[in-house]
C-alpha cells in the first residue's frame, strides 16, 4: 500500500469513528436509532479490521504470515461474536444473555491475539516466545489480587452467579492484562523499523482492555446494553487493530527477526507488582479465588525463572560453541585446534602417544572468488571441509585455521599420518558442484609428525611450524600434492611459494571476463578448434628425426594466438584438463595416422597436463584414442613434469605402471628445474629423461653446469633411460652433447616448432663429425 492510500484510509477512518463516537454519546436519533448504529458500526468495524489482517496475512510470508493469518482468526472470532450480539438485540429484540454463545467469539478473540503477539518474528525466539506468555500472566494475576482484594470480589459476588459465569467474567480482564503485558514487553525489544506495527497494536490492546473491564464491572451488576461508551471503546480498539494490518503490509519487507536483546525494562517489568501482592496475599481473608490466583502466579514466576536459567546455559553454550568453532563451516577454529594440538603434544611427551598435524591449503581457490563470486567461494569451503571430514578418523580434530586453509590434528591414529594425507588428497578427485558449475579443487597437503622433548607450548608451535613448511614443499610444485616434513625445509622462504606462476591469470582477470573465457575454452576444445604444432626430436648419433614433441595452441578470435601458459590454468581450475588432453591426444593420432599413410610412422610425445597423472583412468581412454586412430600405443609418449611425481609418488606410480603396461612411453620433462628426487628415478617406470633448457644454455660458459649435465647422461644411461636435452639453441651446443653421448636432441637450432604438413619434410641434421645437412625450416604455429 502506497503512503498516500494509507494516510487517506487513516484519515477516513478517523471520520468515521469521530462520527461515531458522537451520534453515540449525542444520542441522535433517541435510543432505538443508537442501538442500531452502536451494533452496526461495531459489526463494521470487527469486519474492517479481520479483512485488513486477512490482506496483510495474504501479502506476507514466514512467521509475519502466521502471525498476521493468526490475528485474523482472531478478528474473525470477534466478528462472528458481534454478529450473534447484534442477532440478540436487533433480530430477536431481546437482551444479550451473558454468557452467551458470543462471549465464546470474543474470548476466542483473546487467545488467537495473543498467539500472534507471539507469532511476530520480534524479539527473541525459541524458550522466550514462552517467557513472553508467562510475563503476561504474571502481571494479569497480580493485578487480579491485586484489585481482588481492593473489592472486586464483592463485586462479583454481588449477584450471586455460578462458577461458570463468574469464569467467564474473570477471563475477560486477565486474557486482556495478558495481550497487553506481551505486547508492552514486545514493544520494548522491537527495533526502530518494527515499533510502528507494535505501537499501534499495543493502543489497540490497552482500550480493548478498559473496555472489557468495564464491561464486566457493569456486567456484574446488570446486563449491558448496546448503545454506551464502552461501544466506542471497543470499535476504536478494532480500528487500531485494522491499522495495526495496514501498517504491517506497508512494513512486509523489514527482516523482523533483526531484534535487539530484551532491555532492563522487560527483565524486572513483570515483577514490579510481586511486593504489592505479597502484602495484599498476607492483609486479605483468604478465599478459594485468591488462592488459586496467588498459585498459578507462583507457578508463572517459578516456570519463567526456570526458563530464564536454561536460556543463559543455552547462551553460555552457544557463545563458547562460537569462540571455538568456524561460523562457516563449524569446524573448530584455530583457538580450539591450537589448545588441542597443545593438549595433545603434552599427553606426548608424558605418555609416548603419536601425534601428527596435517595443513592443507587450496591452489587457486582465490580463482573461485573472482569467477562465482564470494557466495559460491563459502559454498565451495563447506564442501571441502565436509570431504576432509569423511576422510579422517572420528577422534580427529579438523580445523579450519584461515580463508582457505585447514589443519587436521591425529592423535595417536591406527593409521600412519601419510595415509590420512593421501586419502584426504585423494578426496579432491571428484569434482565439486558450485552453482551448477564442476569446479575440480585440488589441495597441497603437508604432513608433520612427532616433537621434540621440551615445553609443551613451543613444541606444539614447532609442530604446526614444521607441517606448514611442509604444504608449503607440497605447493612448490604448483600442481598441489602431498609432502612430509624434512630438515631441509627450513630453507623454503614461504614468498616464493604463493602464488606460483601458473596463478598469476586469476587477478589479471575480472569475474565476468573469467567465465567468458572459460565458456570460450569449453566450446574450443567441443569443437575441436585448437590446433597442434610440433617441434621434432633427432637423435644425436644418425641426426635423423626420431619423433616429435605436440604442443597445444589456441587461435582466439578475439585474443588471437594463445599460448598454454595463457589458458592451460583456466583449464585446470575448472575440470576441463581431461578433456583437454584427449582433444591434444586425438589431434595428434590424426595427424600421425596422416603421416602413416603417407608411408612414415612419426612417434609423438604428449605433455601430460596436471593432475592427469592421477586419473586411473586415463591409461585406458589413451590407449582408445590412440587404436581407434589406428595406431600402436608404442608410438605415444606420455611427459610429465617432476615436480608433480614429487607430491604424488603412492598414485603416479600405479598411472604410471599401468601406462607402460600398454606399451606407452613415459618421459620426465624439465628434469632439474625443481627440486628432484633421485629416488623415483629408481622406483618409477620411466623410459626417457628430459633434460630442462636451464642445464643446456649455461653449459660452454660453465665447467659446472656441463658436469651436471655430464653426470646426469650417464646416470640415464646406467638406469636404463634415455636422456633427451631439450632448448638446444646453437651446434656448438649441439656438438658437446654428441661428444658427452646425449641420445636426443631438440630445440630451434634443430627445428623450431612446425605444423604437421612440414613434418615429412624435416631432413637429416647436421652435427659436427656426422656429415649430415641442417634443414633450413622457418618457425611455424
């Protein structure tokens, strides 16, 4: 409802009543014309006020649509009782009798209210909802004793009615000091944008409850009369009852379970008249009215005390529940994990007991943020802590201890802590469903075991020190991973690990951008548009091409060409890196399958794109590309980064043995540009060694790094591997690796990259002592 309808409705309801209220106290028309226009006008206006909060109970949702359809139930009662009053004096032309089937209307008018009072989302819920009814009944029942012992009891029994009669009246006032009891300590905790509704009803409330005292003041003497000013009492509070609606249809939209906490008022309010009672109780001659009275009043103060003192332990519980729990996704936060870990390392090292730490952080979670918005990044945290939590045993503390990091605490675990870590690791497999979006997470997971003897305090420090170190290990790699703690990770500087190179796309791009791109890689690699260009391999020894190496681009129609640095990031952040290596895969079968029937067989070499190397089943679609093509698996070669194996040795090393099971060549590309690990040379199976272009370049100006390189040829060799140098850039560089017994060759001093046209046409190379001539071939993409 606009403002201008309502402040024209208010002010024609104003008239109204004003035209009312003075036809009844002048009396116009003689007394047959005001009984008729008090009956009517109040019918009218119980009708006014049950249509308005019918409207208003209709437009709203939630508990302010019980509330309001309450409150109407309520109005509706009235009415149906005035409509019986009216039949009484208007129809039959009789006197009301009381009670009488209308005062069952008008008492249901009293209960439905005060259930909407509490239906109202204001204030607080739950238990309070209940001490809202009892502080009502507390006031309403001191107030009987109160005015009972001050002569109301004379007064009822002036008449001598039954019990029945002399209920029915002392229901009127006590249903009435209770709605306006609740409605006054509701008000007092409403907010500013609420008060208006509350207000309004609050006035309603208290003339409703004057009148109806009268009336049964008046009652008790002789039966009431249509046609006094009680009448006008009663419409006027039905009024504010139907404004009280209108103002809540025009306020529908305010949040109204914002409330603030009770004030002081509301605390001690309802025991303000307890003294009085008390004195009244002790100077009164008891009667059974008195007591039952002075009981149930007790029985509301105990009740409410009661309630009182299980809220404050609920609060007290849910207050330290917070201080020690993520408010995300209720984990314990790093206080809790902190004072456990503490706990834990002290049972240590009085008891022996293992205790281990795992810290976990998420590669390129921040890409989430910036591409589905910060909604579908908590939505995502959630899921990965419910992922970490199926994976740990269930006397495991899981922590979440920043933005996107989590720490898991073992204590004395059936289960070695590498084997939580790797399970955990292996959690982040399938992928998680954001906003109809597969998002494929992957983690970096570092795992410290074990303190040292000492103070409890810095040993758990040390503890949670080591672990971080060791994610941080974990991260170097930049495709995630899993690694222990070791001594020589005290060396890492942290500054140099996040973000790795591969993240830098995420802040160069907006949200909206980050989508349109990645939409645009996904329709690409549908459709097949990206394209291959291949850089050949020569054997050193006969100079003749030996196979060659698939690279991936991308011709953006808008960007224009894009190299894999550009989106190969974009890919593995949003799961398309599966399908990305079969498009490169089948391309590449198809331009071998070309060269095939053009009378040669080239062998082809694939980067395999991280984390591939942990999808089991990878070997198997690799291995249909590659003979639905029509071709023998042994003419692939599979390369992978070291980095990668470093992190995930347990699952590279099945993928890897299941590869070579179906005749697929393995090749470690950019051997030496991290951190390497001798030891998976000798426990992978691998069959080709890539010498990175970082060893090669610096290798005639440094005696050093040629006997790097010296070294490591003939470590391949004694293991049984071929070694491969690739960035070679000029023939002298070329010639020392023949003299050094390099197998394999690559880079633009042999041939740059070219398209798969020009691969026939690549020649013998030239290379000093084996007389064979360079081919002259321009680059290529």
């Amino acid at each position: 409802m606009s403002r201008s309808r309502f402040y024209l409705t208010c002010g024609a309801l104003g008239i109204a009543f004003i035209v009312f209220a003075a036809w009844l106290i002048g009396e116009w028309g003689g007394p047959s014309t005001v009984v008729i226009v008090s009956n009517v006008g109040t019918l009218l206006a119980g009708g006014f006020a049950a249509t308005c909060a019918g409207i208003t109970a209709r437009s709203s949702h939630g508990r302010q649509r019980q509330a309001w359809s309450a409150l109407t139930v309520a109005l509706t009662g009235w009415f149906f009782g005035d409509a019986i009053w009216v039949y009484y004096e208007l129809v039959l032309a009789v006197g009301t009798p009381f009670p009488s089937p209308a005062d069952a209307g008008y008492l249901l008018f009293s209960i439905a209210a005060c259930v909407s009072l509490i239906l109202l989302p204001i204030g607080s819920v739950g238990q309070s909802q209940t001490r809202l009814v009892l502080d009502g009944l507390t006031v309403a029942c001191s107030l009987l004793v109160i005015l009972w012992t001050l002569g109301l009891d004379d007064v009822f029994h002036r008449g001598g009615e039954s019990r029945f009669v002399f209920a029915v009246s002392v229901a009127y006032p006590i249903f009435d000091l209770v709605l306006l009891t609740v409605a006054l300590l509701i008000l007092t905790r409403a907010r500013v944008g609420q008060r208006a509704v509350i207000t309004v009803f609050t006035l309603a409330m208290g003339v409703m409850a004057l009148s109806d005292s009268a009336f049964v003041l008046i009652n008790a003497d002789q039966r009431y009369a249509s046609g006094g000013l009680l009448d006008i009492g009663w419409v006027a509070g039905l009024l504010l009852l139907g404004v009280a609606a209108l103002v809540g249809l025009r306020s529908k939209h305010i949040e109204f379970g914002l409330a603030r906490p009770p004030s002081r008022t509301a605390l001690w309010l309802p025991y303000l008249l307890l003294p009085v009672v008390t004195i009244c109780t002790v100077l009164s001659e008891s009667s059974a009215t008195l007591l039952i009275t002075a009981l149930l009043l007790v029985l509301a103060v105990v009740v409410r005390q009661f309630l009182m003192a299980d809220e404050n332990r609920r609060l007290l519980a849910t207050v330290a529940e917070q201080a020690f729990r993520d408010p995300l996704t209720k984990l314990a936060n790093r206080a809790l994990f902190q004072d456990r870990l503490s706990h834990a390392v002290a049972l240590q090292i009085r008891d022996g007991r293992s205790v281990a730490v795992l810290s976990i952080d998420l590669d390129d979670f921040k890409l989430v943020n910036d591409s589905l918005g910060h909604p579908s990044g908590d939505a995502l945290l959630k899921a990965v802590a419910e992922r970490i939590v199926d994976s740990v045993g269930a006397g495991d503390t899981v922590a979440r201890v920043g933005g996107d990091e989590f720490a898991v605490l073992i204590e004395d675990g059936p289960e070695p802590s590498l084997v939580v870590a790797h399970r955990i690791f292996d959690a982040f497999d399938a992928p998680f469903t954001v906003d109809g979006h597969d998002v494929f997470m992957r983690p970096s997971v570092g795992v410290a075991a074990g303190v040292a003897d000492g103070d409890p305090e810095a040993s758990a420090d040390t503890l949670l020190k080591h672990a971080d170190l060791a994610m941080y290990a974990a991260k170097r790699s930049q495709h995630g991973g899993v690694a222990a703690y070791t001594t020589d990770m005290q060396l890492i500087d942290v500054r140099e690990v996040d973000p790795p190179r591969d993240r830098d796309i995420a802040p160069r791009r907006n949200g909206s951008a980050g989508l349109q791109l990645f939409a645009q890689l996904r329709r690409a690699i549908d459709h097949g548009e990206l394209s291959l260009v291949y850089q050949p391999k020569f054997t050193v020894a006969t100079g003749h091409m030996t196979g060659v190496e698939a690279l991936v681009r991308w011709e953006h129609p808008e960007r224009g060409l894009m190299l894999p640095g550009e989106f190969l990031p974009l890919a593995r952040q949003n799961g398309l890196m599966g399908a990305l290596t079969d498009a490169v895969v089948y391309r590449a079968v198809q331009d071998a399958t070309g060269w095939r029937s053009a009378g040669t067989d080239v062998p082809f070499a694939v980067n395999l794109f991280p984390p591939s190397l942990g999808d089991f089943e990878l070997p198997g679609r690799l291995t249909r590309i590659v003979t639905n093509g029509g071709l023998d698996t042994d003419c692939l070669t599979v390369e992978i980064t070291e980095d990668f194996l470093l992190g995930n040795t347990r699952r590279a090393r099945k993928v890897l043995e299941m590869l070579r099971e179906l005749n697929i060549r393995v090749s470690i590309d950019d051997f030496g540009s991290g951190y390497s690990a001798l030891s998976y040379l000798r426990e992978l199976p691998i069959d080709e060694l890539k010498l990175d272009r970082e060893f090669i370049a610096p290798m005639l100006s440094d005696d050093r790094a040629e006997a790097i390189v010296c070294a490591i040829i003939d470590l391949t060799h004694r293991l049984g591997m071929t070694c491969v140098a690739e960035g070679v850039e000029d023939a002298t560089t070329a010639a020392r690796l023949a003299e050094h017994g390099c197998d394999i060759i690559q880079g633009y001093y042999c041939s740059p990259p070219i398209g798969a046209s020009s691969v026939l046409g690549i020649g013998p190379l030239w290379l000093e002592g084996i007389g064979r001539a360079k081919p002259a071939l321009s680059p290529q993409t």
